[in-house]
C-alpha cells in the first residue's frame, strides 16, 4: 500500500444543530473566523501536507460551499475595475482548480461513519486523509502535514490525538495506547464516548484521520453506535481488533472545537489576535471588558 496521501474527504453533511439558528440557512462550514470560512482553513491545511484531490461529502442545503470554490466573475470584475488587487488575489485564491473537487451527497445524517463511507467509489483503494472543518488547529506546521511526514515512515492508519480533561472524555472517541515513541503512539483499542470512568485513556481523537481502504469495508458492515450514529471510530477500532495498525499522532499546535460555540469564540479571538491589523484595537476592548468585570465584583 502506497504512503503517499493525495485525496481527503471533507465530510461536511451534518446538521450542525449547535449553530442554530444560523444553520438554518447557512453551512456551519461557512461560519467564519475573522474573514475567512472554516472550510477555507481546511483546505489551506490539506494543501500543505500535498493533497490534490478534495472529496467533499455534502447535503441539501450546503450549496453555499460549492459556490464559496467557485469563480465569481461579478465580484472579480468589479475588484479588477476599481484596481483592488490585494482583494482581488485574496478572492482568487479561494477558486479551486477545475477537476480538484469532487462533492457526493449523503442524503441523510447517519453519522461521520457513514459520512465517509458515501466517499467510498471516489477514494478507491488507497489511503486518504479525512478532515472535520470544525476542529481548526493553529500552529508552524500545519498538522495534516506532520500526520503526512510521521505516516510515511508508519504506514497503517493513524488519527491525531490530543489530551482532554478526564471529566472531558465522554465528548470524543478515545485511544487505548500501548506503546509511545516520540509524538507517534501504536494503539490496542478505541471507543466513540465512553463514560468518564470507563474511559482508557484521556487521549481523544480529533478531527484529522489517515486511513487505509480497510476502514471504508469495515464501515460497509457497521451498525449505528454511540448516538445512534455510523461512528468511524467503531470502524477503526474494528480494524485494531482484526489486527490492523492504527496509530495515534499528538500533534503540535492549538486545537479549537469550532463546532461548539465556546470554541469557536475562542478561535475567533485568538485568530483575531494574531492579525497585525485586528490586534490593538481588540486588546484594548479585552482590557476594558476585564476592567469592568474587576470593577462589578
Ligand atoms: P458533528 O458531530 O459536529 O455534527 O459532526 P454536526 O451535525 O456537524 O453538528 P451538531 O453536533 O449538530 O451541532 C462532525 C463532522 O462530521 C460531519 C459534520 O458535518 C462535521 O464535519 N458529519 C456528521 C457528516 O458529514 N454527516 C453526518 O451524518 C454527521
């Protein structure tokens, strides 16, 4: 099996019902931090680690997203007539090359499982990245590229791993580690939100996945799990049990859950922070805002 990676999925169906009533009308993958979508920072992180084709696994009402990679001759037109070039590049450089992207549609949300599984004829029989939109991580390195870098000399499958607080671990799956070298970790076992005592570990899976054709027939035999849903994580810890490789990666940079509201403020925040042109005029708010709390208490 070749370990050169080229095609993530970007599974992008779900309801998104934290987000209403904004995903009423409007994909949660559209939301932005600061000027740029979620979706956006996604794709800039695949490019980065190499890949060329981008499967996105869509449903009704997230047309937004295949305009949002489109050409949009008015908007160009216009930018070039009034000679706003910085603007005009910034918009080019979300059109995606013609033939890159690829959008399949799960015609209902039964899970991030049967998410991937939708992709299954246009990722064919080799490995692919996965990539959940909404958890953005901010770093030197983008971490599908250091997942690509460590999968090269690993092979098999392997998910990005983070450590949670204990009282935290029922929200994600969770690595069962065996052994540890440097940031790679082999594991034995992993379960989609386990109670917080029954947990293995505090290592929680975020949303960066290599996988192996392997998942995509165990996902073909799954039954619903936790929450009623398909969950790839059952079909990655199937393929442990068959005696599979799976591999947990701790990755360096900062992870915002931009799916709940509480995370994506502080993405929002921090990504503001880290603009040369945001960043004063939002320090001072963020003082004052703490003056007058110290003030009320
Ligand atoms: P979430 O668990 O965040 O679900 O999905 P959601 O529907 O997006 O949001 P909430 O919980 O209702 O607020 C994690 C990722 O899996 C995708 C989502 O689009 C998101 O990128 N997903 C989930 C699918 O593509 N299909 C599904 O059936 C479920």
């Amino acid at each position: 099996m070749k370990r050169c990676v080229t095609k993530a999925v970007f599974p992008v169906a779900g309801l998104g019902t934290r987000f209403l009533p904004a995903t009423k009308s409007i994909p949660k993958e559209i939301l932005t931090l600061v000027d740029r979508p979620l979706i956006q920072y996604a794709i800039d992180e695949a490019r980065a680690a190499g890949i060329t084709e981008f499967i996105f696994v869509t449903s009704r009402g997230k047309s937004a997203l295949e305009d949002y990679f489109d050409e949009a001759p008015v908007l160009e037109q216009t930018l070039a007539r009034t000679g706003k070039t910085a603007l005009l590049e910034t918009l080019r450089a979300t059109n995606m090359e013609s033939g890159a992207i690829a959008y399949i549609r799960q015609r209902q949300a039964l899970g991030l499982g049967h998410a991937v599984w939708c992709a299954r004829k246009l990722i064919g029989d080799e490995p692919f990245a996965v990539i959940l939109p909404d958890d953005v991580i901010a770093g030197e390195t983008g971490c599908l590229k250091q997942m690509v870098d460590a999968y090269a000399e690993t092979g098999g499958n392997m998910v990005a791993a983070m450590e949670v607080p204990q009282d935290k671990v029922s929200a994600y799956g969770v690595l069962d580690p065996a052994g540890e070298q440097g940031d790679v970790l082999r594991a034995r076992g992993m379960v989609e939100k386990p109670a917080v005592g029954a947990a293995p570990s505090n290592l929680a899976v975020i949303g960066r996945y290599i996988l192996t054709p392997a998942i995509l027939r165990n996902l073909e035999r799954m039954q619903p799990g936790a929450g009623g849903e398909v969950q790839l994580t059952d079909a990655i810890a199937d393929e442990i049990s068959a005696g599979g490789d799976v591999y947990g990666f701790r990755f360096r940079g900062t992870r915002f859950d931009c799916g709940s509201k509480a995370g994506f403020l502080q993405a929002t925040i921090a990504f503001a922070l880290a603009r040369d042109d945001l960043r004063d005029e939002l320090f001072d708010f963020i003082g004052d805002v703490i003056s007058m709390r110290q003030a009320a208490q």
